[in-house]
C-alpha cells in the first residue's frame, strides 16, 4: 500500500541555466526545502516544467520536475520600459529566458491545484471544498470505498484462479503434529527444564492422504447492477472441500497383479475429525480478503484464517465485521506457498486451554495455544506426491516382461520428492529472520522448526489476547520448489484484533545466491 500525503513529494531536473544562477536539485522532499539565497537578492522562485499527459490512479497526479533558481542582481540588467503586470510578475524574467516552463506562485491566495481531471471538475471541486467540507470528506471516503472493493474483487478473484486453481484437485500427504499442551499436566511436566515454557511435538504416526479442491458457487445478491456499491462478485463466494482419500481416488491400486481386490482405506474418527476443521469462513466472499479477516495472496503465497469468538453474538456469521472481532476462543490459519506442480502448506490450530475456557471474560481474554500442527506437502498434476501411491502393473506384456514393481508416471517424480521429501530446514535457517520482540518474547512465545522438504517455519506457539502493542505476531515460511527461495511472512496485529493482516511479505531470491543477497539487518519489518 503506497500512503499519499498532502505535501508535495519533487523529484529534481538538472537543467542548463544561464551563467550567474544557483541551482539546487532536491529529491523526494517537500517544497519548503527549496529555500537558496544570494547575497544579493530576496526572491527565490520556483518552476516547474509542464507535463500534458494524464498520470494514473483514479486521482491523477501530474509528473513534474522542479528547479530551484535565485538570481544574482550583478548578472542581471532590469529592464525599465517593461509593462506595469511586468513590474509585478516576480517571474517575467525568466518567463522570458524560458518560455518552455509553467511558473506557478504558491503564494497566490488564488492558486489551485490541477489534479487533472479536467477545468470544470476542478472548479467546481475547489469552489465546494471549503464551504462543504464534510460532503467533501464523504466524497474521498467513498473513493476510498471503491478502491478497497476493487482490491477486494483482485484479491477473491486471485485466490480463486491461482490458489484453487480454478477448482483443480490437489492430492496431498498431510503430517499431522499435536502439541503436549493440551494432553495434561502429567505430560506438561516432562518436558525439558530449561525449556517448561515451550511445548513439545508428537508426529501422528499415519500419515493422512487427503483431496483438497475449491470452487465458486452463486448466492443471491441483494444489489442491482445499477447500484453505485454494486461489485461484479458480490453473488459469488468461495467453498473448500477437503477429504480423506478412498479407493476411488487411487485407480491404480484398485486391483492387484492377481486381480484381487485391495482392502479398503479405513480411517480413524479422530484423523477424520482433524481433516473436517475448517481454516476459512464456510462461504468465502471478497471482504473477507481485507486485512481484518486475515486472509490475502501474494505472488506465490497465500494464506486464510477462520475463528470461533469467545461469546457468540447474535447474527455473528452474518456479519463481516463483527466475525473478525476479538477475543476468540479458537483460530485456525493457514500459510501457503506453491510452484507450478507442488505446493507446501502449514495448517497452525489455536485454541484455549480447557481450564482457560471455563472461566474466560471479555474483559480480561486468556491466551490461544498451538493445538495441532499440520505440514501439507501436495502436487497438483493429478498424481500423489509419494511415487509409492502411483504405482501399478503391466498386464500387457508376456508373462516373462510383467513386473509388480512400482513405477512412477510422472516425469519429474524425482525433482518432487526431493523437493518436499528432501533433507529437513532451509539452508542456514530463515532467510529473513523478521523481528518478533525482546528476547524475553521470543523465547516465552515463539518457536522455529525444520521439516523435510527443506523448509524452515517461526511460529509462535502462544498468542496472547489480553495485549494491545505495536509488534503484534508474525508467522514465517521459508521453501525451496526449484530455483526461487521463497519466505512468507504472515504478520498480524494483537490483542482483540490478532485476526486482522497487517502485512503478507513475500521474499523471493535464487536459491543458489540466497547466502549472498541474505539481509544483515538483525530483523526488520519490510517499508511501507
């Protein structure tokens, strides 16, 4: 997001002028900074080249170059006969050394801005501007308005296309990582004394084959097409699907080589509940791809977020704004990056602790703990990322040419596997280390973890609720899929508002140049 100010940003023009003149180029500053003198004179005087072309945005902003000038009396004859208007035009000097330039008096009491939309728009505009300020206001907030829905619109329509694909199927091998936060103090109490404070990680031993896919469905939409607030997706809205595989989602392995049938998959009511929670709203629209609702794309990455409130109010699940409100009693976000044929995912589930729960208040919300972890390595060329789940028989041939052995039917199975099977942690950690606080901070709330596949995540594993400061959360991904490095980082605000996005980052730089190009700043939020 780029912020405009009212103060005039210059860019300098160097610029022959005539012998005796002081020029001073400036860059990025306001015009107050254009202040030079000779001993001689007290006039400074300010020009700027003419542009005719309009610039974009929906307010245009003419291109200018700015020059400094302040002349020396010693080098300069005053013209005597010159007309009356001469006399009083501080500029008539150069106007005439320079016929190409538009000389403009800020200190005109009469002088108004061209925000090139055209003379009766501009008159008309500053005619109105004082005496009607608050229907002015009104009228640049909603410019605002419609520059946020159109964002909007980007942001549902990006998500739809390059993360759902357009509602392709994506085959994945999800690892599921529950915390021992929430198995008891029994268990709390194992953990390393030097580290009480951090939880540790049990991997489920199943490792759970799901189908993901997305569509787009059609609501009813209260607006017509003639209304001013009416948007093209206001009717549509985004639905996930993701289920635990069957025989049906495995061609290959629905018969042996003896033309047996395969046992069915059987999975436990534990891993099929795991697989039912939701990591969005239940019909996604285009608000909720603003900050508030803590979901938006980038590039190559992505992320979304649901959440269950503390206390449930009435209409909650129809109203946008108040389902991003704070305090919550769970948060389930998810933070993703992915290359033409794969994509890596990290499923996080907050909740509070039982003991929390029961006595909970608004007033006073107690922290959210890591539940679950969830790593997603996925392909989406139709063919599980595991050769081992491709595999199949050649009935074909003679009996001395069939084989049972496993093929892969894929020509870049062996790039796939070791790019998401591959040896655990990005090269020398993070990328990017982002700044996440004192150090105290750090180590109370946030943990850093390596998983197979050369990926590398910071995470914190305690948000509190009950804390409204400037440094808010961030969680950060760092993947390899190729020649790119990718880091995403996912930051967000805290206390009651910790759903809401400030930033998504996304770095990218060859994998190979990554040690070379790394940032030395200790941890810095990207400028704004």
């Amino acid at each position: 997001m780029i912020k405009t100010s009212a103060a005039f940003l210059a860019l300098a023009a160097v610029s022959g002028l005539s012998s005796g003149g002081v020029v001073s180029a400036f860059s990025a500053v306001s015009p107050a900074a254009f202040i030079s003198s000779s001993p001689s004179t007290s006039s400074s005087l300010l020009c700027r080249r003419k542009h005719h072309d309009a610039a974009t945005a929906s307010t245009r902003i003419r291109s200018s170059s700015f020059l400094l000038f302040s002349s020396d009396s010693n080098d300069q004859e005053v013209d005597t006969n010159d007309d009356d208007d001469d006399d009083d035009d501080p500029y008539a000097d150069l106007k005439k050394d320079y016929p190409d330039l538009e000389f403009i008096n800020y200190n005109d009491p009469e002088y108004r801005m061209d925000r090139g939309l055209g003379d009766d728009d501009l008159d008309e505009a500053y005619l109105t501007a004082d005496k009607n300020d608050d229907e002015t206001l009104a009228e640049i907030e909603r410019m605002r308005e419609e520059r946020r829905r159109k964002n909007d619109e980007y942001q549902f329509e990006t998500y739809h296309a390059d993360v759902l694909r357009g509602g392709e199927v994506c085959l994945g091998e999800w690892s599921v990582y529950q915390t021992d936060t929430f198995m008891g103090d029994d268990v709390v109490k194992g953990r390393n004394e030097a580290a009480m404070g951090v939880p540790r990680l049990l991997r489920w031993d199943k490792v759970l084959k799901v189908v993901s896919c997305g569509s787009k469905i059609e609501v009813e939409n209260p607006m017509e097409k003639d209304d001013q607030d009416w948007m093209r997706v206001d009717g549509d809205r985004i639905v996930h699907e993701e289920r635990l595989a069957t025989l049906d989602d495995f061609p290959s392995l629905m018969t042996g080589s003896d033309n047996e049938e395969v046992q069915e998959l059987v999975w436990e009511e534990e891993e099929v509940l795991h697989v039912e929670k939701t990591y969005w709203p239940r019909e996604m629209n285009s608000l909720d791809f603003r900050g508030a609702g803590g979901s938006m794309c980038v590039g190559k990455a992505y992320t979304i977020c649901d959440t269950v409130p503390l206390v449930m109010k009435e209409g909650y699940e129809n109203n946008v704004l108040e389902r991003h409100e704070g305090p919550f009693s769970e948060m389930r976000a998810e933070l993703g990056l992915q290359s033409d044929s794969m994509r890596f995912r990290v499923k996080l589930d907050y909740a509070l602790l039982d003991e929390d729960e029961d006595s909970a208040v608004v007033t006073a919300p107690p922290p959210l703990h890591l539940r679950t972890l969830t790593i997603c390595r996925e392909t989406l060329d139709g063919y599980w990322p595991n050769p081992a789940d491709n595999e199949g028989t050649n009935d074909d041939g003679d009996d001395d040419e069939k084989f049972t052995d496993s093929f892969v039917r894929r020509k870049n199975q062996k790039a796939i596997t070791e790019t998401l099977f591959g040896p655990p942690g990005a090269p020398g950690g993070l990328y990017d280390p982002p700044p996440v606080g004192s150090e105290e901070r750090a180590t109370e709330n946030y943990m850093l973890l390596d998983f197979e596949g050369g990926a590398t995540l910071l995470l914190p594993h305690r948000l509190d609720q009950n804390t409204d400061d400037s440094k808010g959360w961030v969680t950060s991904l760092d993947w390899t899929p190729g020649k790119v490095r990718y880091q995403v980082d996912r930051k967000v605000q805290s206390g009651k508002k910790l759903k809401g996005l400030k930033t998504l980052e996304l770095s990218e730089v060859q994998g190979e140049d990554a040690d070379t190009w790394r940032p030395r700043d200790g941890g810095a939020n990207m400028r704004q």
